[in-house]
C-alpha cells in the first residue's frame, strides 16, 4: 500500500532538517575546532569546572560525532543529547553574562535539534532502515 503524502513529506522535511542542523553545526564550529585542536584545547573555556582540555574535547565529539550521527539518521535521539547539553551550557552558563544576541545562537541550534529529539530521523535515514514498516509509515508491530 502506498504511503499518503504527508508522510513522505513530513520525511523530507526531517531530513532537511537533519542535514541543515547537523551541517551547519559540523561546518561551521565543530570543523574548525578539530583542525585546530592543539591550538584552541589548552584555551578552551571551562564553564562546567572539568578542565579546558576535556571540555574541548566535549563540545568537539558534540559537534563533529554527534552532529555527523544526526545528518545520516544514526543513533538520532541518543546524538542529540550531547548537542543539547553543551548548547545548554553554552547559553546559560558559559554566556549568561554576555548580550543577547552573543546567547542568541546557542538556542537559535538548540532549537532544530530538540525537535529531532522528539520526532526520531524519520523515514529517511539509517535508524529506519530494517525496521519494518505499517501502512502509513509507522512501525508495524510484529506478533
């Protein structure tokens, strides 16, 4: 039986989704910060009391693992945790003394990835590859 269209489309856009969030925050911070581990770790700050070096490595497996995880659907709520937690940490704690808008961008990401937290990847990713499916798209239950 074909599945009705919004399904498909609700698919799309997690996917979309994914791969926007995940990309933008793998590109644009965790990319960066892995190249130029040894320059940035001693430096890093310590805003949960851990150390720099370890709190680097942290947000770094956040945003390079973790994020990579979320673009091919693998693992998708379990990736999201550690995304979440340290935009937490950076939003409140680490910038809680800074303007607005330098707060701004840490839930401005919070936000796609809390979604996909509660949505899971959607059809079109690794977590729903093997798992087999209803009529209209959601988990067929096996007795």
């Amino acid at each position: 039986m074909k599945e009705p269209r919004s399904d498909l489309v609700n698919s799309i856009g997690l996917l979309v989704l994914r791969l926007g969030a995940g990309g933008f925050l793998l590109c644009g911070h965790g990319w960066g910060k892995l190249v130029s581990a040894s320059a940035k770790a001693p430096e890093f700050a310590n805003p949960i009391g851990i150390g720099p070096v370890p709190s680097f490595w942290l947000v770094v497996f956040a945003e390079v693992v973790c994020s990579s995880l979320v673009m091919v659907g693998f693992l998708t709520r379990l990736s999201t945790l550690p995304i979440l937690v340290f935009l937490t940490v950076a939003g409140f704690i680490q910038h809680a003394h800074d303007p607005w808008p330098r707060r701004e961008l840490a839930f401005v990401y919070a936000v796609p990835f809390l979604a996909l937290l509660m949505t899971g990847a959607g059809r079109f990713s690794l977590d729903a590859k093997g798992k087999p499916r209803g009529p209209w798209g959601g988990a067929r239950n096996k007795q």
